[in-house]
C-alpha cells in the first residue's frame, strides 16, 4: 500500500493513496462564515468548488502554516447517493510517500472519541505515523454537512 505523509505541527501523519486525485499547492480560498475554524474557505478546483478542510486546524487545533510545502491534497470521498465526492485537505510539508504492507499497521489502543478518523500507527525507523481513515474523517452528523457540495 502506498500512503502519503504529512504534518500537522511536529507530528506526523498518513493517508492512503488509492483516496488521493490530486496534490496541488496551496490557493487563495474564498471564506465562508460560519463554518467550523479547521474549513479555511472554498476554492476553484477545475470548474468544481470544493471546501478545503484544514488537517491541521481539524487534527491539533492550529492553523497550517504557510511553507512552500504546504500542499491542497484533493481527495474522493463517497457521497451519500453513492456518487463521488471530491474535498481538498490542506496540510503542511506534504513531501513524501511510503510503500508499506497492512502489517505493518499497528492498533494504537487509544480511542479519541472527537476524532476517529485517526486510527492505526507506523512505525517507520524511528518515526511514529499516525493514520488517518478518510471514511471516518467526517462520520460524524455534525460534520456531514460539509459532504453536500458538488459531485464529479
């Protein structure tokens, strides 16, 4: 499986690549009020207006920061009338990709019920990777209204 790293802050996280479209670097967003702080705006995305949903804001509660870097990762996710969905996750030092096996994957133990879209761990060398289940990352009724943009 080959997943995609990134940073929220000093830690570092994953998200699968079959989930991935497109990685662009970081656009002028159009902001929209009263949403929650971690959706920085909408943006053109071919056509499509897309939200962007800050991973860091969402993950540590700190706004991503501006490196060159710091990338829009356009990802699908299933809407709920079956069709696809595209969002774009903004986060910081979007620089490297992994191959690892499932096995590797390993069960943390520790739940956080505000987030569970954060799910297992890597250990990579002497890094620890902490996944991040994009099929969970907006499970929750507060955040499905975000999923009712545009399809593709």
């Amino acid at each position: 499986m080959l997943i995609l790293l990134f940073y929220a802050g000093k830690d570092l996280y994953a998200i699968e690549s079959s989930h991935i479209v497109e990685i662009i670097p970081r656009v002028s967003l159009r902001k929209v009020h009263h949403v929650p702080e971690y959706v920085p705006g909408l943006f053109n995305y071919r056509g499509t207006i897309l939200p962007a949903i800050d991973l860091c804001h969402l993950i540590q509660g700190t706004p991503s920061r501006s490196h060159l870097s710091t990338r829009i990762i356009i990802v699908k996710h299933p809407h709920q009338n079956e069709s696809l969905q595209y969002l774009g996750l903004m986060a910081e030092r979007v620089t490297e990709t992994l191959t690892i096996s499932d096995s590797k994957i390993r069960d943390s133990s520790i739940r956080a019920e505000e987030a569970p879209y954060l799910s297992g761990t890597i250990v990579d060398e002497q890094r620890i990777i902490q996944c991040v289940q994009l099929e969970r990352l907006f499970s929750d009724e507060r955040h499905t209204y975000l999923l009712m943009g545009e399809e593709v």
